[in-house]
C-alpha cells in the first residue's frame, strides 16, 4: 500500500465555483488573487455607478424606484443562475435531472427575508439623496455593531472583549466622521443617518436570519437570492403603487433611460456578480480574510468618490476613517485569536503590573538626579 501523507488517492479538493467557472484545480494563491481581483473590480464600479445615478439631476426623490429596478435585474440574474445550476447537475448526472424548482426553505421564512432584504438595500438606496457617498460607505463598514447584536438575540452567540472593542472604536469612529459631515458636507440630513442605521440593522438581521436558515436546510445561495428579492420585488411594487410613486419614478426613468435602467443594469449586475466573489472568498480563504479584503475595497471606494465626485473635504474624515479601520482590525484579529474575559483581564493586570514598574523606576531616577 502506497503512503500519500494519510489522504485518499481520490480524494478531491472542496469545490469553489464562481457561476460556471470552476476554479477548484487552482492553487490557493491564484484563488485568492481572482476572488480578490474581481472583489475590487465588480465593487468600486457598482459604487461608482450607485453615486452616479445619485448625481442625475432630479433623482434623488427615486431611490426606492432605483431598488424596485435592481431587484427586478436580481430576478433575472437569480433565474439564469439556477438554470445554469441545473444544467450542471445535468451533466453530472446524466442518468436523471435534478428538480431545482424544489424550495429547501420554508416560504415564511422567505417573507421575512423579502422584507429585511428589501429594508437594508431600499433605504441603503435612498439615504444617498441624504448624505454624502463617503458617509454612507463608513456606516456600512460599522456593520459588525449591529451584527453583534442580532446574533447575540436571534442565535444566542457569546463574544470575547476583542469584539466589544472592536464595537467601541467603530462607534467612536463613526460619530466622529458623521460629526464632520455634518459641519462641512451640504448635502447631511439626519433623515439619511436614521435610514442608513435602519438599513443596518436590517443587514444584520439578514446575516442571522441566513445563517441559521441555510444550516438548517442546506438551501443553495441561488434559491435565497432569487425567493428573497423576487417576494422583495412584489412587496415594493404594491407600496410603490398604493403610493403613487411608481408611475412618478418611471416616467422619470423613461425620460433619463440610459442614465437609470442602462446604469441600473450595470449597477445591479456588478453588485450581483461581485456578491459570488465575495462568498468565493470566504470559501478559499475564510470570513476574516474575505472582511480585511472588502474592508481595503471600501477605504479604496472613499477614495475614489473624492477624486471622481466633487465634495468638502476634512481631515478628521481621515482620523475618523482610521479608527473605524482599527475597529475592523480588532474584529479581524479577534477571529484568530479567540481571548475570552479572563484572559482580558489577566492581559490589564500584566499591563497595569509593567506600567507601575516603570513608572517607579522612572520616579527614582529622577529622584537620584535631583
């Protein structure tokens, strides 16, 4: 019997596929490097495409029009997706096809999806007629605040100190940066501030919502996107309706046709496809690097929105920025490093222990010179 470091012959590597491009026989490395690559890529144009909608002269009242327009592109997007699914299977098993229409989640579950979903990306949408593009960029780089707590209320799960302090810089970060917004930028409305935080907390619940939900039935990520925006779609068509906006936004978007459904189309494909990269990520490389990655997207796309887009600028948008970033760091580095509150308080007492040390001996030389 031949010896292969205790791994079967035919063992096979876990599979890792973007679509229909498998990427499972690439080495680790050029995995990275292509989930990364696409990462920024599809991320800084869907950004870049979102403010540019934004900048359309007299848009800024249709921000729920503009989702009502990306989550019909998603149905699309979710459609071709599973029938490219079910011709794989096919291949796989060419000895019976797989019935992909079969739902694994029960549907109730999927109307609450629906409406989370359609809350972070609506009012996610519509706080940009509220706020500058940087601004609403740094709130959802504070997501870990809400995520923290909803799964600490939905699944019960317990953090260590790093996360809480983690929670803490972010907080400090994030009003120190909405503080100077609101001193420099025109454009503040605390009524953006109140619906990017909704959105927030939306996107929160989602995550834990998802998890549990496709743990618990194996669902694939093609039959949550497509079941979660498809009942989004007809829960925003009826309010749109009831409210009379509809038709407003559309006339609008008729009138502005390659500057709302063409970007539109760009725009929803962009954060679909790089929604696909992100999960790649995360397989190859696990959640902590797939967070530092889209981290570095977002401080590149804060970037990017003061050279393409002309606003105020001032310095503390870059200290409060780097407090964020230290946050997202400790939030990184606590995955890794698993400090429970023992541990946390063993850590002070050395710190406290060194620091009174020096300042004696600090005290004493002083006191010999004198």
């Amino acid at each position: 019997m031949s010896n292969n470091g205790g791994k079967h012959p035919d063992s096979d590597p876990p599979e890792l596929r973007i679509l229909c491009f498998n990427l499972t026989y690439y080495n680790r490395t050029t995995q990275f490097l292509l989930s990364c690559a696409g990462v920024f890529v599809l991320y800084l144009i869907y950004g870049y495409l979102q403010e540019l909608i934004f900048t359309v002269e007299g848009f800024k009242p249709y921000g729920w029009f503009l989702t009502l327009v990306q989550f019909g592109y998603y149905i699309c997007f979710g459609v071709i997706e599973r029938d490219l699914e079910a011709r794989r299977r096919d291949k796989l098993l060419p000895g019976g096809s797989v019935d992909t229409s079969q739902r694994c989640i029960p549907m109730r579950t999927y109307f609450l999806l629906a409406a989370l979903t359609l809350g972070t990306m609506g009012l996610s949408n519509s706080s940009l007629g509220y706020l500058n593009y940087p601004t609403q960029v740094i709130f959802k780089c504070c997501k870990l605040i809400p995520v923290l707590i909803g799964s600490i209320l939905i699944q019960g799960k317990r953090y260590g100190p790093l996360d809480f302090a983690a929670a803490i810089a972010m907080c400090i970060g994030l009003a120190w940066f909405t503080l100077a917004d609101s001193q420099v930028s025109p454009n503040f409305n605390v009524t953006g501030v109140a619906m990017i935080s909704t959105a927030l907390l939306c996107d929160a619940a989602i995550g834990n919502v998802q998890e549990k939900a496709m743990r618990e039935y194996r669902a694939p990520s093609s039959e949550v996107v497509l079941y979660s925006y498809g009942l989004g779609f007809i829960y925003l068509l009826v309010i749109l309706m009831l409210t009379g906006n509809f038709f407003s936004g559309f006339a609008f978007c008729l009138e502005h046709t390659l500057e709302t459904f063409g970007y539109g189309f760009f725009f929803s494909l962009s954060g679909y496809l790089g929604i696909q990269f992100v999960l790649a990520l995360v397989r190859s490389s696990g959640a902590p690097v797939a967070a530092t990655v889209t981290t570095a997207r977002k401080a590149v796309t804060i970037a990017l929105s003061f050279v393409f887009f002309s606003k105020p600028f001032t310095w503390q948008y870059l200290w409060s920025g780097l407090i964020v970033v230290l946050g997202i760091y400790l939030n990184v580095y606590s995955k890794k490093t698993k400090m429970t509150m023992r541990d946390f308080e063993h850590k002070l007492k050395y710190a406290l222990n060194a620091f009174r040390i020096w300042e004696r001996s600090t005290s004493r030389k002083f006191l010999v010179e004198v």
